[in-house]
C-alpha cells in the first residue's frame, strides 16, 4: 500500500525553486481576481440599482415600498401603478415622474429612522462597482476615483461607510471586490474607492470625487457660520472631471436656512435634480406606532420636524461658546455645606438606546447671586436599581429633599424617587428653563463643573422657531446621548435660582441678574423668541409678560 505524501515533500529543495513556487501562487491569485473581475464586469455594468440592491446586496423593499420607489426614480426605472402613487406623495404632487430618466442630483429630506442611511450606503456602492467603468473613463492611469461621504460627525460617516457599505459587500457575492477596508475607507480592486470625510472644508480637498454624499447636511451649520456651504464649496470643484458626476443630499430637515433649504426649496423646479420630502412612517412603515405618539406628546414642534420631515422657521446656535466655557470652572465635586440649601434636577431615559438617566445639584449663593453647579451624573447602564441606589447616596450627602423632573418622567421615575423620600416636582417646558440658563451663562452667574459630556450638550443645544415665533430647544444626537446631561444641569440650575425667603416663610422670584434690570432689554421667554425671531429688536416692554425685567416665566 503506496503512503501519503507529507507535505514538506512538496516544498522546493533549493532557494531558486522555493521562489518560483511563491511567484506561480501570486500568479494564481491574480488570475483567479482577473477571472472573477472579467465575469461579472458586463453584468455589473447593465446592471439596475434594484436588482444590484436585491440580488448581490440581498436587500429586500417588501416592507418598506417607498425605499425603492425613490431609487427607481433617482435612477430613472419604471414605476408600476401604486409606485406612482407613492411616487406622488414623495414629491408632494410638485414634480411629474420621467421615466428613463436619470438625475444627477437628489434632494432628500426625509423624517428620522426613514433608511437614510441605508439610501446612502446602496447608492455610494452602485456607483463605486456598477458605474466604475463610466467613471475610470475620466481618471489618469492608476488614478483612484472616490465616492465620498460626509456626515456632521467623523464616526457618523464611519458607521455608513463600515457599518453599511462594507457589511453588505462582504456579505455578498461580490465580496472579492474588496481590497482593503479601513474606518474611513473601503478600497475596492476596480479602482474605486469609498470614503468617509468628516464635516469640515478642508478633508477631501484634492480628491477626484465621482460621487458626493452628504448625509444630515440640514444640519451642518452646528460646526460653524455656513459650514454646509463651505464645505459643499471645497469639494464641488472636485467633482468637475466627470460627465454626470453624482451629488446626493439626505437629511432630515433643520430650517428654512442653509444649503439644504435652498436645494431643497428650488430642487422641484430643475429637471436633472429628484426631490423628496416624506414622513418617516411613509418611507419606514416599520417604525413603532407608540413610539411616534409619545414623541409627538412629547414635543410637538421637534416631532413635525424630525418625523414629519417639516422644516422650522429658523434654528440658532443657543450658546455663545465663549461665554458658556468662561462657565465651566469645577474641577472636582463640592462637598455639601450646610448653610445652603441644594436642588436637584433629572433628564430621565427609558433605559434604552443610546440616551442617558442624568442627574445634577447645585445651589444658589445669594451673596454672590451665582448658581454653583455642585455635583453632575449620568449613567448609560439599563440597571434601574443601581441608578436609584447612586441618586441616594448623594441625596443623602447633599440632604436634599426635593428633585425636580419633566412632565415624562411622571411615571415609574416619579414613583422610584418617592421611594427614596424625595419629594417630586415637575419642572417647567425646556425652553423656560433654558432661556433662564442662559440668561445666567450671558451675566456670568453660573458656575459649571469641568465636564465633556456636559459641555458638548450645551454646545449643541440648538433652537427651533416655528411660523407662530414658538421656540423649541433640540439637541444634536450624540454617542453620549441627545443632550440628557444638559437638560438635567439647567433643570437643577432652575430649581436653585428659585430664591427662597425664609424669614417670611413664602417663596419669591428675585432678579438674580441685575445688569438686566434697568429695563433696556425683555429676556423673557416671549422676548427672547421676539428679539431672536426680529434680528434683536427692542420689545414693548409695556405689553411684556416681565415688566420689571424678572427671567423667569409665571
């Protein structure tokens, strides 16, 4: 019986042999890449963005109809009898469906959890692999061509270019096609490549960029003055090599401001530009139908725009970031003392997702009329009780006796810190207490611990105003949550600047900023959406709901 060979008998006996058995196995392999890049070239190149989506992505539009009615008509396909219905409320009734006829350009204003991303990811790597061929035609020899994407953050841009784009193609059959895949890359052997950029003018300058994605452009502006145009001005020219180069803007809306807005605004009448503006359930009829109740009850204002697709009036930057950073001065906790008397406010979480439970004391210091933030929390854990347990401990450090929440908290939140033997009150609408914050950050009587998370909601506090002068406060969602620190700091900061008079034994709203009160100015709530909504215009103090310049609100 003839043995088995063992495999060192295959190697080669001498240097020179064993180098030509490594040079034939390279060889092999780019044959083998040769092969599979010559059998699926023409099949790609004729190939429409629903079959590349359904058959080599394996994504399925069963559920969500309106997804691939927007593809088929970016791309120009035909639409059967009920995609030209939908087709109809994508566009508002303002632009007539054109079959076999492509855009170059797509305006997508879409409500949150609608896909956008999943739009983005499909369409960046259509281009890169079914259109690469069109595209190598305008690059120089060994010359790599991008589709870009930039988001209002670096990861953001990451998650679709990794977390979408490069899951799908490694699940597919066209897995080959990658070459290497980075955070902020993914390379692929035809030749292209996708790209993640981040939200300023200078990435990607330099780039021959065959496609631009600029995903949540609506809301650029949080970066800076005209960051969305500045940007969409440096990578613009970038584009100017190709013939048809694509341009893709999808966001859900901000206001009626900014590059969005104006491409939005206009977008129905230029003819090489598609135009969508839907609602979130429209284009993801997956989404929880409790859930969109209890955020409409929630805030009215930011449901139309982030679920409704609605844009706002306008929408500002709330904090002056100089005057908010000459705020944050702590270091460290401060130990109770106590001659003051400490407040406490919660930003409670459902205990899912990415937001956070947050909790902050503080106090007022009369001599001083300054409101010292004096110990901030917030927790991403889901166990309930381990918050509980924390939020006592420091209850019972800071004998306090009161904490204050929103009115959502009302349920299981409310019952938890009875328990406790907190006595719990409901604070008033975000934009009172933040109009009072910042009422004290402008005077310089607030004095905040030194905190990232704290600082980075603050910062991004954005507000909303609507057609009837009604402010609204958002905050940008982050991967420390969607501002939950911030609102519980200002909830605190508003219970302590409630000035209690103890001798009388009743309660009191003083005018803790005195630079205000010689009546030049209306910073109430209703002064303020005035002077903001009329470029600063002086108010009728007479008709104002403070006439003797008091910042807080009834």
């Amino acid at each position: 019986m003839a043995g088995y060979r063992s495999k060192s008998s295959y190697r080669a006996k001498t240097e020179m042999g064993r180098k030509n058995q490594m040079s034939n196995l390279r060889s092999g392999k780019k044959t083998t890449q040769k092969r599979f890049d010559l059998r699926y070239k023409k099949i790609l190149q004729n190939l429409s963005i629903i079959d590349f989506a359904t058959k080599y992505l394996g994504i399925s539009f069963k559920e969500r109809p309106a997804q691939e009615v927007i593809l088929r008509s970016l791309y120009g396909l035909p639409l059967d009898k009920k995609q030209i219905e939908i087709y109809k409320k994508l566009a508002t009734n303002k632009q007539v469906f054109e079959s076999d006829n492509e855009k170059s350009e797509a305006v997508l204003c879409l409500g949150a959890r609608s896909g956008k991303s999943l739009l983005s990811s499909i369409c960046a790597l259509y281009e890169a692999i079914c259109r690469a061929a069109q595209w190598r035609k305008s690059l120089l020899a060994n010359e790599t061509g991008y589709v870009c994407i930039v988001a209002t953050r670096q990861k953001q841009a990451e998650a679709v270019c990794q977390a979408n784009c490069a899951r799908l193609l490694s699940n597919s059959p066209l897995k080959k096609l990658i070459k290497s895949s980075l955070k902020t890359e993914l390379s692929l052997t035809n030749g292209m490549s996708i790209l993640s950029l981040p939200c300023n003018s200078t990435a990607g300058r330099g780039l021959p960029i065959a496609c631009l994605i600029m995903d949540e452009v609506g809301h650029f502006s949080i970066e800076g003055f005209r960051a969305d145009e500045n940007i969409y001005n440096s990578l613009r020219p970038r584009m100017s090599q190709f013939s048809h180069a694509k341009l893709f803007l999808i966001s859900t809306p901000s206001a009626k401001q900014g590059l969005f807005w104006d491409f939005y605004s206009e977008g129905f009448q230029v003819p090489s530009r598609l135009t969508v503006q839907a609602e979130t359930k429209l284009v993801n009829p997956l989404v929880d139908d409790d859930f969109l109740a209890k955020e409409q009850q929630r805030n009215p204002d930011n449901y139309e725009r982030e679920f409704l697709a609605k844009f706002a009036e306008k929408v500002d930057a709330f904090f002056d970031s100089a005057k908010l950073d000459a705020c944050f001065v702590l270091s460290s906790d401060n130990e109770y003392q106590s001659r003051y008397k400490y407040q406490s406010g919660i930003d409670q979480s459902g205990l899912t997702g990415r937001d956070r439970f947050a909790f902050a004391i503080s106090h007022y210091e009369k001599d001083s009329k300054k409101v010292i933030v004096d110990c901030v929390r917030s927790w991403s854990t889901k166990d309930s009780e381990a918050i509980l347990s924390e939020i006592q401990s420091l209850a019972n450090a800071y004998n306090l006796r009161t904490v204050s929440i929103d009115r959502y908290g009302a349920g299981w939140v409310q019952q938890a810190l009875e328990k406790l033997g907190l006595e719990v009150t409901v604070r008033p609408s975000l934009p009172d207490v933040y109009v009072n914050f910042k009422s004290l950050v402008i005077s310089g009587r607030v004095t905040l611990p030194i905190n990232r998370e704290l600082r980075d909601g603050l910062i991004q506090t954005q507000a909303y105003y609507s057609r009837s002068n009604t402010l609204s406060i958002g905050h940008e969602r982050m991967s420390t949550g969607h501002g939950d620190l911030a609102d519980a700091v200002v909830t605190g900061v508003y219970e302590s600047s409630k000035v209690r008079d103890v001798q009388k034994g009743k309660i009191f709203i003083e005018n803790v900023v005195n630079d205000w009160a010689d009546g030049d100015d209306d910073f109430s709530l209703e002064g303020f959406v005035r002077a903001r909504m009329f470029g600063g215009q002086k108010p009728d103090r007479e008709n104002s709901n403070d006439g003797k310049g008091k910042i807080f609100i009834g």
